[in-house]
C-alpha cells in the first residue's frame, strides 16, 4: 500500500511540476560536491574524460574518472584530446572555471554549448565535484591540426562531400 501512494504521488508531482521544478526539487537536498558528481555521471563528461569509462559501460572506479585521455577525435578540425579535467580545475578559481566554461568554444567534439547553457549554480557544483577529486593524472595531449596524423589511436569522422 505505501509502494503504491508513493507511485501515485510520484506520478501526481511528474504530471504538476514542470521539468526544471522537478529537477530542482531533485537537487534540493544535495551537497554542491553530490550535486557535481551528478551532473558530471549523467552529462556524458566521463565518456570522454575518463580513459575507459564507455568501453566499461560506466563502471570504471571513480577514482579514475576526469583524468583525460590519449584517446583522439580527428575530424576537419584536426584531432583533439579530453583535457584532464582534475588539472584543468585545479589551475583556477571557481569564479574562473564558470567564466571559462560558461564562454569557451571548445573544438569538436566538445559539446561546449551544453555548459553554456547550464545554470551557474550546477556549473559551480561540476567544480565543486572535480575539486574534491585528488589532483592526479597528466595532461592529455596536444591537439593536432588538420593533415597531422595522431601517434595515439583515434576515432575519424568522415564528413560526406556535399
């Protein structure tokens, strides 16, 4: 009986409560730090900043998460490389990471417009997570311009001639 007038109310709230008054329902309750590792599981920022993360179907260790990869991305724009996120955030302040996250045009196939969209509060929180995470890892490597041909392995997108 309780399992069934918590599914009622769950449906009731779902069908009276817009999306973004669900969400920030949701997040009432969390720390900035569990708010962060949230959006950070749930926005697809570990399948490229975390080496392994996809080909582990998200059970890689957290401990290894946002330290980059080797892995490359070439397309038009040349090739680019996930950014150790753990090193990136710890080389400025949290004022710093939401002017540069929230204004950056990063290259493909960063999904940069995706953080400037975000709210300021759950850019602040993504910080917050990634600051709690020890200081590990290396720097990706560099990215390569068009014509260069990567040292690491590399996914290629090939774009169809028009």
């Amino acid at each position: 009986m309780k399992g069934s007038l918590l599914l009622a109310a769950t449906l009731f709230l779902s069908a009276t409560l817009s999306p973004s008054a669900l969400a920030e329902r949701a997040g009432t309750d969390q720390t900035p730090v569990d708010r962060g590792r949230y959006l950070v599981m749930t926005s697809g920022c570990n399948d490229c900043h975390s080496a392994g993360y996809m080909p582990s179907e998200g059970t890689l260790p957290e401990s290894e998460w946002l330290m980059g990869d080797t892995l490359g991305w070439q397309g038009p724009w040349g090739t680019t490389y996930a950014i150790n996120l753990r090193l990136f955030a710890s080389q400025m302040s949290e004022d710093e990471w939401v002017s540069t996250v929230t204004t950056a045009r990063a290259r493909p196939p960063m999904p940069w417009w995706v953080l400037h969209e975000m709210d300021e509060q759950d850019v602040r929180a993504i910080y917050a997570y990634i600051r709690s995470l020890p200081v590990a890892g290396t720097e990706a490597p560099a990215a390569l311009e068009p014509g260069v041909t990567p040292k690491t392995a590399y996914f290629q997108l090939v774009v169809p001639a028009e």
